[in-house]
C-alpha cells in the first residue's frame, strides 16, 4: 500500500517537496505507532485515545509491526501485562476469601 502511495506520487511528479513530505509523514507516523504500540505492552491503552489515533495508526502500521517484532525478542508481546493483571486479581480473590479462624467470643482476653 505504502508502495502504491509512493508510487502514485511520483508518477504525479509534483516535485521533491511533496515527495519528502510524504516520506517524512510515513516516518513520523511509524514512530508514533511504534510508541503506541510499545507503551499498549506494559499498560492497557485508554479507549478514547486509541480511538482519535485509529487513522495515524493505520498510516503508520509499520511501527506498530516493528515494535511487535522487538517486543517478540524479549517475550510474548503483552505477557507481562498479562501477568501482572493475573497476579493482582488473584491477590485481590485470595484477600476477599480469606476468612478469620476460630470464634472470637472464645478468645482469651489479656488482662
């Protein structure tokens, strides 16, 4: 698609300008979802934000590819979020089951 794009572009000829604009517009969008998309690995990405950044993510799927395949090299892409939300629901379902042992009207008071 980026192919087409750049393609496109330079059969209109509109110059140089234009031509680097577009790359460089390729590249700042690539950034922004590498970012996006690394940060959406350690912390559940809020849905409005995602919402307004749908169409700089589209135009910039490149980084959102490159930061899957990096994050790939060190572990499963989200697993460590996975992880952590794991062991705090489960800390959370152990504090709410817990129950107290014994009958507090028997307990021996201090004197």
């Amino acid at each position: 698609m980026l192919r087409f794009a750049y393609e496109g572009i330079e059969i209109a000829g509109p110059g140089s300008f234009v031509t680097v604009l577009v790359v460089v517009m390729f590249a700042i969008c690539s950034a922004l979802a590498f970012r996006h998309t690394w940060e959406g690995f350690t912390k559940r990405p809020d849905p409005h934000r995602h919402a307004s950044l749908r169409g700089l993510l589209t135009i910039g799927f490149v980084g959102s590819l490159l930061a899957y395949f990096f994050r790939s090299l060190i572990e499963a892409p989200g697993e460590k979020l996975h992880r952590e939300e794991y062991d705090k629901a489960r800390k959370q379902h152990e504090s709410r089951t817990t129950r107290r042992t014994g009958n507090p009207s028997k307990k021996r008071r201090r004197d």
